[in-house]
C-alpha cells in the first residue's frame, strides 16, 4: 500500500506541532483492524490537541482526529470483513493512539463499532462524538427517571456541537428545553433544532445563595464553572445535573445543599472511555429512535485535513456553530 497523508500531531513539555505528513501503514499504531477512513469530525477535544491548547495527547507523536468513520479493508479477526462500514469515536484515538485524521487507521477490534442501521458514513461523523455524548447525556437522564412532564431541561454551550444535538434530541424525545447561548446569530437555528427558549448567557447569570429559585428540571452543561454551580443550585427537587464540557471553566465552587435538601443529581459522562457495549447501544439509538431529525441544519461545514488548524482556532474562537465534518477520502 503507498504511503497517505495524515494530519499529525507532535506535542511535549516544549510545544506542538502538527500538519500533514505523509505515513505508511506500518507508521500507525497496531490494531486488528485496518479502515479506509472517509469522514472524521472537529470537536473541541480535536481542536485542544491539535492547537497545543491542552495536552490531549498522552503518547507522541500521532495521528490527530478522536472520530473516524470508512471502510474496513482488512481484518485478523473474523468479526469484521472487508467492506464492512464501521464507526470509531473516542477509545484512546488521538490520545493513546492513532486516530481519524488520516486516509488509514489501524485499530483494535473492541473499537470498532458496525455503522448503525439508519446513518450514512457522512451522518455518522456529523454526529460524531459531539452527538454521541448528547445521546449518552440523555441516556443518563433516563437512567436518572428524569421525566418530560418535571419541566424544562437546560442546555449550555447550546450552539455548539453537543449543545445542538443535545437540543434536538430532547425536542425528538418531548422534552422542553431553554437553549442558553454567547451567540446573538444563533437564535433562530436553536428554534430550527427545537429548543422551547432560547437566552443569552447573561440570562442565567443568578445570585450566590446556596440555593437560588428553582428554574429547571434538569441541565446539560458544556460550559463547567460558575456556569455549572449556577445551573445545579436552581434545578428542582429531584432533577438531574449531566456534567460534560469545560468551554468556559474547570474548577466550581458549590454547597451540598442543593444534594441533600433537593436531591438534585449531579452527573459526570466521558465519552472516549465509554464500555464498549453502552457505546454500540446509544450508536444504535441514534440511528433510530433517538435519530437527530435536523443533522443537516447542525452540518455547518466541510473541510479537509489541511484547512484543520484555521478550523480549530475558529472553533476556539467560538465562531463555529454546529458541527464541522472532516472529508479525508473524497474517491
Ligand atoms: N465529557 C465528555 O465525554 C465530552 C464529550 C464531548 C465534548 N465534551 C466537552 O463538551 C464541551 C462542548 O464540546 P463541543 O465539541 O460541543 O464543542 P463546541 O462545538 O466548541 O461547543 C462549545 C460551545 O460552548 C460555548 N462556549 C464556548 N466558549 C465559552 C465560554 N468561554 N463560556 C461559555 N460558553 C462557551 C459555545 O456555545 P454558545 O456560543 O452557544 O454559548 C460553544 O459553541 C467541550 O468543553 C468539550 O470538551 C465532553
């Protein structure tokens, strides 16, 4: 097989760079399975690690992209054959091991999910791990008997792309849901997804009391921080907290009153180390009954492996809505 371009990153205590370079199969990790990559995808984890933002990579140097999604064109084990389309989200891709930035990737079989029934390859990675996590967040809500007719959920960072998804599959599902969001212009799109209100991020903005008056049901934060103690001190009784990202901070200050005198939950969800046999169950409930009705409006844009470093500072900028797919292999 020649040799392939990949979108590599080299990263130690000095710095990181990356860019394409050219590899040959034996360069990649080993694995059992080898994929033709088609599509991979841009979230904010890809853009930390590619941009030397925040040390991602815990091996160096390797292949960026914690999504890919293609063809298998070889295989060791009788489990997949070639041709079979399969999906990899997560699973150490772009931290421990090559990921999805390059025409090939080379992965253990335990990784590999079979596309679900019900999404293309390009559908998949649209979703990709930004959607994966929003269906994981509802997952854990369900588990949690978060129920439609306790009130609204509310979602932050609700442009982005676990915001979004989050957004439609709860609309799917007949959930109420308040979008909150830094982005003026994303307003109407929100309503598009099905968010019940859309506000502005000012807008939950509340006072330091231990508890403050209770104004939803439930929440899913990608922002961390003052965002996230906010969001659990005003969620009613009994009402679930799924945290998930850290766009706008890390460490929160919070009592345990809301825990123990209303019961709130406070959830954590990781994606990337997701058991494999939860991470085929939420694959395949994307693919039918929690399958996201508007991937094509949260499609914001295409781009190839060497237009990603522009895309992870937009991203970063916060000048990206939706989800940006990742075109490796246009035959
Ligand atoms: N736990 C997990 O398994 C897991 C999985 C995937 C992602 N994540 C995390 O979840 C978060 C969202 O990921 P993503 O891929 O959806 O990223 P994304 O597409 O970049 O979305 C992040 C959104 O957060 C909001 N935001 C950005 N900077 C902010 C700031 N300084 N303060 C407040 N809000 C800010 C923006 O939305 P608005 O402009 O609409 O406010 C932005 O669109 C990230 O922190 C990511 O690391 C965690």
């Amino acid at each position: 097989m020649k040799n392939f371009s990949a979108f590599r990153i080299h990263s130690d205590n000095k710095g990181t760079q990356a860019g394409i370079e050219q590899l040959s199969i034996d360069d990649l990790c080993e694995g059992d399975v080898v994929i033709k990559v088609k599509y991979s995808s841009v979230n904010y984890k890809d853009a930390l690690a590619g941009s030397g933002r925040a040390q991602i990579l815990r091996r160096s140097p390797l292949v960026g992209g914690i999504d890919l999604a293609g063809e298998v064109i070889e295989s060791t084990t009788g489990e997949f054959v070639p041709g079979d389309h399969v999906l990899v989200n997560g699973s150490g891709l772009s931290e421990t091991h090559d990921g999805g930035y390059a025409e090939f990737a080379r992965v253990p079989k335990d990784w590999v999910v079979p596309l679900p029934k019900g999404l293309s390859l390009s559908q998949a990675m649209i979703i990709g791990t930004a959607g994966f996590t929003a269906a994981l967040c509802v997952h854990l809500l369900e588990q949690n008997k978060q129920k439609i007719d306790d009130g609204p959920i509310v979602v932050t960072g609700a442009s982005g792309g676990v915001g979004s998804f989050s957004i439609n599959i709860l609309h799917k599902l007949g959930f109420k849901t308040i979008a909150v969001t830094g982005k003026k212009n994303s307003f109407d799109y929100l309503y598009e997804l099905g968010a019940t209100k859309v506000v502005g991020r000012e807008k939950i903005q509340i006072g330091d009391g231990v508890l403050e008056k209770t104004r939803w049901a439930g929440a899913i934060d990608n922002v961390g921080g003052d965002t996230l103690s906010a969001l659990v001190r005003a969620t009613k009784p009994w009402g679930n907290v799924v945290s998930v990202g850290i766009a706008g901070g890390v460490k929160f200050e919070l009592s345990t009153m809301p825990f123990i005198i209303r019961g709130v939950n406070l959830l954590g969800v990781s994606s990337s180390n997701c058991p494999q046999t939860l991470r085929k169950e939420i694959w395949n409930r994307l693919g039918d009954e929690l399958h996201p009705d508007q991937i094509a409006k949260i499609h914001s844009n295409t781009v190839k492996l060497e237009d990603l470093p522009q895309t992870f500072e937009k991203l970063l900028n916060n000048e990206i809505q939706g989800r940006t797919l990742v075109e490796v292999n246009s035959d």
